[in-house]
C-alpha cells in the first residue's frame, strides 16, 4: 500500500497537551468501530509512511505497532480528522478479523448499555441473525424454514421478491419499493448464508465498483 504521508497535514492535528490525540479505528467494509487508541506525531507518522498502524501506549510509554505480536495488523485504506482536527477516523482492513485482545473483532463488543445496533450495521447484524438460525434451527422460524427447504424454495422466493421490486418501482411507490427491497435483501442474505457466502465478500465486490 503507497504511503498515506500527503493524505493528512500533520501540522494541522491538535494533539493534546501530552502530545497526543484520540485515534478510532473502524472496519474499511462495514463501517464496525474497531478499537479506540492513542496516537501521538510519531506513531501518526509511521502510520502514514508505512500504511499500517502504529499507536502509542500510554502504559509503556512506548511506540505500538498495531498486530505486530498478534499478527492482527491494520492495514490502513483512509485517514480522516475531525472538524477540530482534534481526533482521527482511520479506516483499517483488520488482519485476521480480530482487533481486540480478547479474541473478539471489535473492543466494543460489550452489549449492556443497548442491545440495538447502530443503523450503518443492520445489514451485517441480520446476516449474523440468518447465519445463526442456518447453524442453530429454531423451532417455528421462516428463516429456518427457508434453510429446510433448500435452495429451490429460496430462490423461487428471491425470484419473487424481485419481481415485487421491479412492480414497485414502476409504480413509484417509495413506501413499497424500500419494503420490496427489503424483503429482497433478506432473502439474498439467506441464500448468501445457505451457499456459505460471508456478507464481507459482497462487500469486497462492492469495493471494487466504487469507481465504475
């Protein structure tokens, strides 16, 4: 990956009176907060030179090369700082899917304070949901009954939902065209899940036609 160097205008970063500023890290796909740290000037800027992050550790007082045990590394595709420029958004491809030292990919996988989801994950969280009921059948559900009858009945039904799409559209009926492709999405996350196809390498895809 090029350097990152020209991308951001150090001299405009407010750091803190420690030297330092607060540094989020958040999935390049799905948009998942992946972890808070702490950059200062010379971590920022081996972050920009080598295209992977380096944070500073207020324990150690040291230098951090984000993975560099682990082998969970970051990979740096964008930098952002905020309207204060007090704060950086660094959008990172996570090595391994894992970003915390708990084993889990996010550091913000706790779930006590809200149990919603924040908007920009909906798709993925009802890929989870899906994906479970594939792994896990729960008695009663049509998502389970969908998985039980197998790829003829989940694509006759995709077949359907896209021709109520297409109806929709048609008919300019805003309402009935964001719950026709709804419905649509739901029914390709299933057959996405029954053919073992992760919601990331749609993703990745979609990456790829950012710039048609």
């Amino acid at each position: 990956m090029p350097p990152l160097t020209q991308s951001v205008p150090l001299d405009k970063i407010r750091f803190n009176d420690q030297g330092l500023v607060p540094a989020i890290a958040q999935d390049y796909l799905d948009g998942t907060v992946l972890m808070l740290a702490w950059m200062n000037r010379q971590s920022l800027e081996k972050t920009l030179a080598t295209g992977e992050t380096w944070y500073w550790s207020r324990s150690r007082q040291e230098l951090w090369h984000k993975g560099a045990t682990s082998g969970h590394l970051q990979k740096v595709h964008s930098l952002r700082y905020d309207c204060d420029s007090d704060a950086l958004l660094i959008s990172v491809e996570q090595v391994g899917e894992i970003a915390c030292h708990t084993g889990e990919r996010s550091c913000f996988h706790q779930v006590d304070s809200t149990k919603k989801a924040p908007p920009a994950d909906t798709l993925s969280n009802l890929y989870q949901v899906v994906a479970s009921r594939r792994d896990n059948p729960v008695e009663g559900s049509y998502t389970c009954k969908l998985f039980a009858g197998g790829d003829n009945k989940i694509l006759k039904k995709i077949g359907e939902e896209t021709a109520e799409v297409v109806m929709a559209c048609k008919d300019d009926e805003k309402e009935a065209i964001a719950s026709e492709v709804a419905d649509l999405f739901y029914h390709t996350l299933v057959a996405l899940a029954y053919h073992n196809v992760t919601l990331r390498a749609v993703f990745r895809k979609l990456k790829e036609r950012e710039n048609p």
